[in-house]
C-alpha cells in the first residue's frame, strides 16, 4: 500500500465538543483501523491480510490496535458491520419517498442489486462473511442490518390487499423474502457477468411481484392459516 492511500484512509476526526484530545485520537485511530482493514480485507482477502499490514497501513502500533480490537476477526466483524450498515443505509435511502407499493419493491430491489455488485461488499460480506464469522453469527448480522428494510418492502405489498394478516404471518413472508434475496445476492456477486445476472434476478422478482399485484388487484384472499386450521 503506498504512502498515498494511507493518507486517504487514515481520517481526520473533527474536535468533539466535551470530548477530551485522547478520546478523539482513540477515535481516530479506531476509524484508521477499520479504514485500512476494510481495502485490505477486499483487496486481499482474510486470510492473506496481515495485522502487521493492517497497522502498518494505519500508522498505528499493534498496541493500539489490541486496546480496540481482541484480534483480526474482530477487527473483520467491525468492517463487516459497517459494510452491512452501508448497504443498509443504502437500500432504505431508496426506499424513501415512494408511496406506491410496487414502486418501493422495485426501486428496494434495485438498491440492493446495486450494493451486492459493490467489490467490498462481494469480498467481505459474501466471500468471507460466513466462514469468518461462522454461519450462524454471519445470518444474525445480516439480520440486524438488512431485514428490517425487507419487512418493510413485504408489509407495504402485502398491504396493497384486502388481505388481513397478522404479525406473524408478514414475519414469515418476510424471512421468505429475505433468504431468496439472499441467495439472489450471492449468485449476483459470483456471477461471471454480475451486471446480467442482477438483470437476470430483477426480471425474476418483477414476475413474482406482478402476481402479488394482480391478486391484490383482483381481491383474491391469500390461504392464510389453512393448514393450520385443518391441523
């Protein structure tokens, strides 16, 4: 890394009222860390990047480094939650202002295909996340930054229905969602030609969301808690 992206990277934090200058140079050198590692993580890789690198780049001592993280795969989850807040950020930012649920859907849709393309998010997020983090750990954050923007796209369609549907039931269209959307964002981003295959992946979904439209159009009653009934 040369002397000149270190020096983009390493951030410039602004005085904080009533904060003391030790705070804001722990601050700073917390936002460095996390800066260098995050090019780093994309660039080489988990494995193939080193905390010597990481400090290095940082202009930091390894010392620092401890005083903020316990290790490397801390120092990976604190990048990869702020890689996952972005996209999020991202996707709700696209959500804003559309009062028609189909709208919404679709311009939700495309945020997301937009990030997965992202080359930090298919390295971190996607390539490294799960076996980093461990499958579990890597769904429970995915969970905590994204699936609030995906209930909120299937409770704006599911409301464009006469259909009465209690939270539970909306809670399981939404994880239905959420992991087909999911599975979408990690064939987008291992894709020879990821820009056909988000084409691919929104073509896909706009089908599926014209039938939901012409059943709410039509006031067709979704079958909710049939089998549970006949049970």
């Amino acid at each position: 890394m040369s002397k000149s992206s270190v020096s983009k990277l390493v951030p410039r934090v602004p005085g904080v009222p009533g904060a003391g200058r030790r705070q804001q140079y722990s601050a700073s050198t917390k936002r460095a860390l996390v800066d260098v590692a995050e090019q780093l993580f994309t660039e080489s890789g988990y494995a193939a990047t080193s905390l010597d690198s990481i400090v290095a780049g940082a202009d930091v001592t390894k010392g620092a480094l401890y005083h903020h993280f316990s290790g490397k795969q801390a120092l990976f989850e604190a990048v990869f939650e702020r890689v996952e807040d972005d996209a999020a950020r991202a996707i709700q930012k696209a959500l804003k202002g559309h009062r028609d649920p189909w709208e919404k859907a679709t311009a939700g849709l495309r945020a997301f295909l937009n990030v997965v393309q992202e080359a930090r998010y298919r390295r971190i997020v996607i390539q490294e996340g799960p076996s980093v983090l461990g499958y579990e750990r890597y769904r429970e954050q995915e969970e905590r930054s994204t699936f609030a923007n995906v209930l909120e796209i299937v409770r704006s369609v599911l409301n464009a229905g006469e259909w009465q549907l209690d939270e539970d039931l909306q809670q399981t269209f939404a994880r239905i969602f959420f992991g087909a959307m999911s599975s979408a964002g990690e064939s987008v981003s291992s894709a020879p030609d990821p820009i056909q295959a988000a084409t691919n992946v929104e073509t896909a979904i706009s089908f599926i969301l014209a039938g939901f439209r012409a059943l709410a159009e039509s006031g067709v009653e979704l079958p909710a808690g049939e089998l549970a009934d006949e049970g």
